[in-house]
C-alpha cells in the first residue's frame, strides 16, 4: 500500500458534484487522466504555439509544449522532494497534480494563438469578455464533455481546480481589463477553491489577488516561462526567424549587459556548432536545479499546504529566461511575417463570428445549419443573446486552426467545397 502524503488534506482532494470513486487510482491520477483522454487536450496538436500549424514540421504546437511543461514540472517536483526538509518521503509536492496543471494549462487558448484570444475578446467585451486561462478554468469546470443533452465539467479536484486558476480577479473587479481575469460568472468557481472563505480586502486592491497562487501552479508557471523562453529561440532559429543579423541588429539598439552578451555570445557559437539544442537542454536542467520552497502566509495557508509554501528561483537563471522570452517576443512574435498571420487568424475568426451571430443570433428562429449538431442543439434551449453568444465563443475557442480556416473558406470560398472533409 503506498504510504500516506501528509502534504495534502481532505480539503485539498475535494470536488465539484459529479465524480464517482475510483477503485484504483488517487484522485489527483484521475485528474490527469481525465485530461489526456478529452478531446479538448488533443485538439491542442493542431492550435498554434509560436508559428501557425502546418507551417513547419518540426516546431511546437501547443501539445508539445504541454507535455514539455508537464516533464519540467514534474522533474521539479522531484527535485525539491531530493533536497529534504521540508519535503519529505511522506510530505511531498504530487507530481501527478502537478502534471495534470502543466498539461491542462493551455486547454482554453483558441485557435491563432495571442491574436486569436485578443479576437475573441474584443466579440465579447460586451458579453463577459474572453481570456485564455478563464476559458480554460470553464473548459474543466463546466464544458468539458458537451454533446446533444448538455455539457458537463469533469469533477476536478480543489487542488487541481486552483493549480489551473492562475488568475483569480473576477473581470467585473477591474475597468476592463484586456487580459488576466476570471470571468465574473466564475465567482462560484472561485468560492470553491478558496473553500468558500471571504477575500480580504487587502487582497482586492489593485491586482494582489492574481498574484495567489498555489505552489503547484507557481510550478506550473515556472515550467511554463522555461519551456517557451528557451524552445521558442530553437524553433526561431530552426524556421529562419532568429539569424545573427538580427540577433546583432536587436542587441544593438538595448543597453545591455556583459552578462547579456555573453549569452549572445554562447547562443550564436551554440547556433554555429550546431548543438542548439543540447545547451539549451541543459539550460532546462539549470531552470529545474534553480528551483527552492519557501514558507508563506496567506488567508488559505492554514487550510492547506498548497498556500503554505511559495516557489523561489535563482535570480540569475529567472533573470536568463527572462532574457530569451524578450529576445523571442521582440524579434519573432513582432516580425512582419507572425503579424500578417496574427492578422489572418483575427479576421477568419472575425467573419466566422459574424455568420454565427447572424444565422443564430440575429435570426435564430431558421438559422441554416452551420454548427454541430450538439451545439446547435445547446442553442436552441438557451434564451439571451448573452448566453448564446458565450456558447459561440466556447466553440470558436475549442476550434482548432485548420478547422477555423476550413470553416472560413466553406462560408466565403465559391472554390472551396470539402463537402466530405466534416472537421
């Protein structure tokens, strides 16, 4: 029998109505699994990372980077467990909680990437608005499994629910926000993972709330920054993006440090020996070492472990990724070529939006058929635009791109007739 995790209480393995006991595994496994086996996680394959899907067939897509968070997180775990106090063979971060967070965190982000989770938003602003890591906290909570009767979440476990909820302001706490809030329906959500207890005020001022977080997501965040910060640089270098001219043209034009070039230095010998990618595997190895547990209070750090603990890394390699993320996001996300295909992304789903609302919305009592049967039949029981066109955004979002684009060129391609291609 496997020996008793004294880090984790009843509080913390609590769910939302709806699960059944399972004989066999421990509900953070059934977390996890539950996660691997939706279609939601294996639509990730086809969204984009950095460079939209089917440009090249070697970099990420968001499924790989998800199993590659998912290896940094728990090879994280595993390390604090390895240092001792306070961890210990009986009290000890579960790495299987941990890869379920890392593997389900990017489960919300719709089709296009940024630009299409920008799109969405500027839909919705109206109507409650649209951010990636909300989506994702509904994805589990409430939409998870939909099909003609309805839609369910799948159950998850407080521990699980919290390590997914990164940002936990509602977006009616803020003047409208662009990004990084719940929506404000998820205010019961929220209640769940706190255990119902009261926010303090304190916590409400500007946006501390956002920063509580549960050591398991802390973990997942940090594995998160590695993994983009050092493989988007491969994935640029390998696709063209990254080139020793405008490595040089960008270092030029910042103050930067000796410490600064010097990874400049290293990067382009890396590039030169053509062993890219083995230094930047041990940089993820550095990001995994870097890694030490702290106490903390919070209002929650007497209920549970979780908030009982907080994630500190080395200054130097935090200050590394941060290095890398700015270089990628300056010299690729900002390039003339991923903002025209940003451009696209936001106009396909801007007109697909409009035939939706249209057809559904504006005329629903005929619409023509352009949904799915299961969300079509959904629709048709809800009564206010407000909720249908959350429903339209929830499809939109789990679209993948090559469906967005396909739908795209069906509603305004007269050459385009994949009349058998259904996807």
């Amino acid at each position: 029998m496997a020996q008793t995790n004294r880090f984790y209480r009843p509080f913390d393995f609590e769910c939302l109505p709806g699960r059944r006991p399972d004989d066999y595994r421990n509900a953070f496994q059934v977390d996890r699994d539950r996660i691997i086996y939706s279609s939601a996680f294996r639509r990730l394959q086809s969204k984009t990372q950095v460079f939209v899907s089917g440009e090249f067939d070697f970099y990420r897509t968001r499924l790989t980077h998800s199993i590659e968070v998912a290896q940094i997180g728990r090879s994280i775990c595993q390390f604090l467990q390895v240092q001792g106090k306070p961890m210990a063979d009986d009290f000890y971060i579960d790495s299987d909680l941990v890869e379920a967070i890392c593997l389900a965190h990017d489960l919300g982000h719709p089709p296009y990437g940024h630009a299409g989770e920008r799109k969405l938003h500027d839909l919705m602003r109206t109507d409650g608005g649209f951010e990636g890591n909300a989506q994702t906290v509904r994805q589990l909570a409430d939409i998870l499994y939909l099909t003609e009767t309805g839609m369910n979440g799948m159950s998850p476990t407080r521990a699980f629910l919290d390590g997914v909820m990164k940002y936990k302001h509602l977006l009616c706490e803020f003047d409208d926000p662009e990004h990084h809030f719940l929506y404000s329906d998820q205010r019961n959500l929220r209640g769940f993972v706190f255990g119902e207890r009261e926010v303090p005020g304190d916590l409400m001022a500007g946006r501390r709330l956002n920063h509580l977080k549960s050591i398991e997501c802390q973990i997942m965040d940090w594995a998160d920054d590695t993994a983009y910060s050092l493989n988007d640089i491969i994935d640029g270098v390998r696709a063209g993006f990254l080139t020793f001219e405008k490595i040089e043209s960008w270092a030029a034009q910042r103050d930067l440090s000796d410490r600064d070039l010097k990874r400049i230095d290293d990067l382009m010998e890396a590039v030169l020996a053509d062993k890219l990618e083995a230094v930047f595997s041990l940089k993820i190895g550095q990001a995994i070492r870097a890694c030490r547990l702290v106490p903390r209070e919070s209002f929650l750090s007497d209920l549970s472990n979780r908030h009982a603990f907080g994630l500190e890394v080395e200054p130097e390699v935090e200050e590394e990724a941060t290095f890398f993320k700015e270089m990628a996001v300056d010299i690729i996300f900002r390039s003339p070529q991923l903002q025209q295909m940003e451009f696209r992304g936001g106009a396909i789903l801007g007109r697909i939006w409009e035939a939706l609302v249209e057809h559904y919305i504006e005329a629903p009592r005929r619409p023509l058929r352009i949904l799915p049967r299961a969300v079509a039949a959904l629709l048709s029981r809800l009564e206010t635009g407000a909720e249908r066109k959350r429903i339209l955004c929830d499809h939109l979002a789990g679209m993948t791109d090559g469906a967005a684009m396909r739908t795209y060129r069906r509603l305004t391609d007269p050459d385009f007739s994949s009349i058998i291609d259904l996807g």
